[in-house]
C-alpha cells in the first residue's frame, strides 16, 4: 500500500514539536520535544514549550549539533512524508544559508581535536599519564 502525502495546508496549526518531526529536521519526535525544552528551538525569537501551535509565517530559530538555522514556516503537516516534500514545508533564510556555509568553512580548516595523537600510547606515556593523574 502506497504512503499517502501529509496533509498541507496554510491556515491550519501544529505542535511545535510535530511540525519539527514532519519537515525532518529531527529524527523522532521526542527528539524534538527535548530539543524545544532544552531551548534549542526558538519560535519567532522567544523560547517556547514543545506543544506551542506553530502556523505559516513563523520564524523559527533551530539549533541541531553546531548547526543553527533560520527557517520561515511555509505550511504545516502532521505526519512524516518524503525529504522532498519535508522541504516545501520552510523555507531557509538567506542569512542562516550563509552563516552556516562559513561555519563549515572554518570546521574544515580547523585542527581534528586528537589530530597531534598518533596511536596508541606507549608506557613511557603511559606513566606520564599516571603521573599526572595522581597530583
């Protein structure tokens, strides 16, 4: 049996927390409610709680790993369809494109934390680290 599309319309309201689901910007919901009360999520620049309604036209500022985005709401769903059609509920903004592009920039041209390790360590390390422990 064929999945059907999710329900889009404009005039219509979801959760907060069930729209972040729909358009995938987290992989569950309760991802998203944690992401919402943990304050990684801001709804037109105000931190909300998981079952705000969230309609078209809402600014919504969502911080996932070191990435943040801005994305202005389009139309609502409340069920998880395809990555394309997730993409037709927000729209990015131009500034958040742009921020993230020279933030992976500086990532890639930053040093790898551990890059200077090579391997294991050997025992002389070793007892330099337990030297060091024990003070």
């Amino acid at each position: 049996m064929p999945q059907s599309a999710p329900a889009l319309t404009d005039t219509a309201r979801t959760r907060l927390d069930k729209w972040l689901w729909a358009a995938r910007f987290f992989k569950h919901r309760s991802a998203a409610t944690e992401a919402v009360d943990g304050g990684k999520v801001k709804l037109n620049g105000v931190a909300v709680k998981p079952a705000r309604d969230v309609k078209a036209g809402d600014r919504l500022d969502i911080t996932v790993g070191e990435d943040t985005r801005t994305v202005i709401v389009r139309a609502i769903a409340d069920k998880r369809g395809s990555a394309t059609v997730a993409q037709t509920l927000y729209e990015e903004t131009a500034e958040s494109v742009e921020a993230r592009e020279r933030a992976r920039e500086l990532r890639k041209f930053a040093a790898a934390p551990g890059a200077d390790l090579h391997g294991r360590p050997t025992k002389r390390d070793r007892r330099r680290m337990d030297r060091f422990g024990d003070h």
